[in-house]
C-alpha cells in the first residue's frame, strides 16, 4: 500500500499540486506495489526495494536535468543499474519512465522530504552515493551536477561529514567548489576527477582529521565501516548489496591509503 500512497504524493509535488499528476503516481504506485518482494521497516512507515527505486530515478532525472544536457553516458550509467538491479525487462520500463520525468519540472525540495520521512538514513545514503556515480559517469562532474546532488543530501537530512565523505569516493583531492555559497564557475563546466586517492580525500571518506592519533584513525575507520557496510541495504535484497560493497571498498581504501602514509601494518 505504501508504495501507492508514494506515488501519489510524488505525482502531486512532480505535477504542481494537479490531481492528475497525483492519479498517474497512482497508479504508478499500483504498480510498484503488484510487483514488490522485498520490504524494509522504517521508524515512519514501509519501504520496498521498488519505493526505492522510484526514488532513485527521480533524483537521477533531477541531478541530469540540472546542467541543461542529457548525455548518453548518463542514460547508459542508469539503465546498466537497473538491468543489473532488475533484469532487462524492468530496466526497460524504469528507461521510459526517466524518459518521462527528463521533461517533468521535478519539485526537488517536495520530492526529498518525501523520501526523508519514509526512508532509512543508510538508504539515503545509498542513493546519494547512486546520484555521484551517475554524476561522474562522462568522466566530467559539472558544478550543477554537484550543487543538485548537494542540495538533496540537504533536503534528504544528510549529515555534512557523510555528504563529504561519499563525495570524497568520487573525486579524489581535485574538487573544491563550494556548494553551500552556489559557486558554478570554473573552466569548461566541470572538473575532471582524478584516478587514484590522495591522502587528504582518504581522511575525508573516514571523516576524521590528519591530527588524529593513530588509535582515533582505527575508532573511526571501524565507525565508517559499520556504517557503510553492505548488510545495511541487505534488506532491499541481494541486488543492492553489490552497489553498498563499493561504498564499503571506498573506505577500505581509504584507511589503508592513511596507514601507508604513516607506516602502520
């Protein structure tokens, strides 16, 4: 039922407040429901594994709209997920429904409220991590791009130091735009993200400091690691495990990048 009454509300907020675009997230909804096989408990209601899905797609839809082009890579990014996630036949429905909301004017600040009062924190952080993937998936992070995704991990309830932190996963020491002040400019749109980890994006995804004592530096890469491990979204089904173990990896990484540079074995 609850993935009915999301519909809804999320055709609401993407129509205007018109009752039709609340029929069509209706019916939408309907949908979900028929064919939904995973649910999660959330301290605010139910969430299945397609509620989330939905979510996923209108934040994509919202963070590709956001710079004034639609690129192949994007859409390519968004229907490999899917296929992965669901199969091919539902990846191809969920790619006609993007189609769809890329013409939509998405109500960005309703939509993440929604999904704040109904979702988990760590799924939040889920899709978030979903939305800079999709972001840097032409290799090129437009400051739009950035300041989108920003502003939902604000109207989602995100944590600074977790927004940070997972941004610090894709764009290793080259990026320092700052979204709070909306600064767009620089060369060409975007920054290109680098390859490997620096030590500085290392400290940021454990989201602790280089004066940190090597005992704080174990206390937080265990905190980061119970936080980000896969069994967190295990509830959405096996699909998603896959996606979470990335973020999980990230700090991995990330504490062994600090332990190299101060000579901890």
């Amino acid at each position: 039922m609850f993935g009915k009454i999301f519909g809804a509300i999320l055709g609401w907020v993407l129509s205007g407040g018109r009752l039709g675009g609340a029929v069509i997230g209706f019916i939408i909804g309907a949908i979900l429901d028929r064919s939904a096989r995973v649910q999660v408990r959330t301290s605010t209601g139910r969430t299945t594994a397609e509620d989330f899905s939905a979510s996923l797609l209108l934040l994509s839809a919202a963070v590709m709209k956001s710079d004034g082009k639609i690129m192949k890579s994007e859409l390519d990014y968004v229907r490999r997920f899917y296929t992965e996630q669901f199969g091919l036949e539902y990846a191809q429905k969920q790619m006609l429904e993007l189609r769809e909301l890329l013409k939509q004017d998405i109500r960005l600040r309703e939509v993440c409220q929604e999904i704040q009062s109904h979702m988990d924190y760590h799924l939040r952080l889920q899709l978030l991590h979903y939305l800079f993937g999709l972001a840097k998936s032409d290799d090129n992070m437009s400051n739009q791009e950035m300041d989108t995704i920003y502003q939902i991990s604000q109207f989602m309830g995100i944590n600074f130091k977790d927004y940070e932190s997972l941004k610090a996963m894709f764009m290793f020491g080259n990026y320092s735009g700052s979204y709070s002040s909306g600064d767009s400019s620089s060369a060409g749109g975007g920054r290109q993200r680098s390859s490997g980890m620096d030590l500085a994006s290392a400290y940021t995804i454990l989201e602790t400091e280089s004066s940190a004592t090597d005992d704080e530096l174990k206390k937080a890469y265990r905190k980061m690691a119970i936080k980000y491990h896969p069994d967190k979204v295990a509830s959405l089904g096996e699909a998603h495990v896959k996606s979470a173990t990335e973020k999980f990896q990230k700090v991995q990484q990330a504490y062994d990048t600090v332990c190299a540079s101060r000579g901890i074995k």
